[in-house]
C-alpha cells in the first residue's frame, strides 16, 4: 500500500522540550497521519490513457490552482473550471481509476 505521512523530520532546534512535544504529537495523532491507498494497477491501455489524460489535466489544475490562489482568477469562476476539466475528460479519468479500484477490491 502506498502512504502519504506526515514528515517528521522538521528543521527546528533540537530541545528536550521540543523532543517531548514531538513524542506526545506522534503518540496522540499518528493514526492520522496515514491514509493509505490500495496498490491498484492499471492495464497497458489505461496506463496510456490516463498518462494522455493526466498530464494535461494536472497542468491546468496546478496553474488554475495558483490562479485562484493569488486572486488572478475569481471563484465566481469556479463552474467555468469545472467545465474545463470535463471538457478535458477528467470524469474519464475518474472511471479508469475506479475500475482499477474495484478490480483490486474483487481480488
């Protein structure tokens, strides 16, 4: 399974103080550092349908995504966003990875 965790190794003085706040942090809430995701795997032909798809469609969220964030784009113009990415087959993109997870679930 692949995991996405929170880092822990922060640039910060080394303390007895900072230590404890540490160990208390990841005693408490490390269970939720962790959301873990299947391993699924993709055929040939989806592994070259989602790259086709993804590389555009994760270009023009990052730019949108820093349009929106620095004010260049207003969220009033969020529906036209969602458009964009329909137009861009993003609900394709959706169902390639959802039939690769229910794959992985009937194994």
């Amino acid at each position: 399974m692949c995991h996405i965790t929170c880092p822990r190794n922060v640039h910060k003085e080394d303390s007895p103080l900072n230590n404890n706040i540490d160990k208390e942090v990841v005693e408490k809430y490390e269970e939720h550092f962790t959301i873990s995701l299947p391993d699924v795997y993709l055929t040939t032909e989806q592994r070259n349908e989602v790259s086709a798809l993804q590389s555009d469609i994760e270009k023009y969220v990052g730019q949108m995504q820093a349009s929106f964030v620095v004010g260049d784009v207003s969220f009033d113009e969020w529906p036209e966003y969602i458009d964009t990415l329909k137009q861009m087959n993003v609900d394709r993109l959706v169902e390639i990875n959802q039939e690769a997870y229910d794959t992985w679930r009937e194994n």
